[in-house]
C-alpha cells in the first residue's frame, strides 16, 4: 500500500510531490530494502523519471536505482538496460554510476 501511494506521487505533475515521493522511496530502500518496499512497482515508473525535465528528478531516480542495484544486484542493472525510451548517455551514467555501489544480488 505504502509502496502503490508512492508509485501515485511519482506519477505527479508537480516535480516537488515527484521528489518528495522519490526521496521517501530512496530512504524507505535504505532503511528496509526490497523486501518491504515493492520495487517492482516502482520500477514501472522509472524509464519516465529518468526521462524527466527536471534534472534534480532524474538525479534522484538515479539515486534510487542505485540503492536498488545495491541490494537487488546484476539483474536490476539488466531490468535497466531494457527500459523503454532511454537515452544512451543516460543508461551509461547509470552504468557507471553501478559500478561505485557494492551490488547485492
């Protein structure tokens, strides 16, 4: 439930009700990790956030990936790779930044 009102203020138009989701998501993966925070939902939005016209968006999605990745491993990386309408610079940021973060998995 938690994870689905999340998932609701990413989708927002407001980029401060987008950040404020992401950055609670970003904490929640911290502090719990994948087993409480359904990151499967919120990977559906993510090809969206990384596409934002907010770069403080897309450096939080990012930073969320990352904690992802963290804890989830290679085979998040692989789910990235395959999200829809990425940009080739924006999938090698993301690459490079998985390479500064212990991967789990």
């Amino acid at each position: 439930e938690a994870t689905k009102n999340l998932v609701t203020g990413m989708k927002q138009g407001n980029f401060k009700i987008v950040l404020a989701a992401l950055n609670i998501a970003i904490e929640s993966m911290k502090e719990f990790g994948p087993k409480h925070v359904q990151y499967k939902q919120i990977t559906a939005v993510m090809p969206t956030l990384f596409n934002h016209k907010k770069g403080e968006v897309r450096e939080s999605v990012q930073q969320l990936a990352c904690e992802m990745y963290g804890f989830v491993g290679p085979a998040f990386h692989e789910q990235v790779k395959n999200f829809k309408g990425m940009r080739s610079a924006t999938l090698e940021a993301i690459a490079t930044a998985f390479e500064s973060v212990n991967a789990g998995g």
